[in-house]
C-alpha cells in the first residue's frame, strides 16, 4: 500500500449514510491538523478519516490534489 501524506490531501465531508460495506485495508491514526486524534481508514479505493463531531462523528474522503 502506497503511504499516504495526509496533509496533501483534500478532506471532503461525506455523509456516513452514504456509505455501503467496505473492506479495511489499514487502519491508522493522524496528528494533521485539521485531523487531530482522527482514525484513518484505508480502503483499496479511497481513505476516509472518523473524527469526533458535534454531535457525533464526522467521516471526511481524503482525495489526491492534482
């Protein structure tokens, strides 16, 4: 798996609902900021980052810059 630079990436809010069953890669934590103490989930397609919400969870798409 291709290691990630978290901070180069563009972190897209998503609805959670949207998203369907996935098979987890990784699984990792970052210190970036905007994802502080976030848990990263590596797919074979896309990572997604969880991070606390208020309220709840927030899940961000974290998308190459080009």
């Amino acid at each position: 798996m291709k290691k990630l630079d978290f901070a180069k990436l563009e972190w897209v809010k998503v609805d959670p609902s949207t998203l369907g069953p996935m098979f987890i890669t990784a699984v990792e934590t970052t210190g970036v900021p905007g994802l502080v103490n976030a848990v990263v989930l590596h797919t074979a397609t896309a990572a997604y980052s969880i991070e606390a919400g208020n309220p709840g969870l927030e899940v961000y798409k974290g998308k190459e810059v080009t």
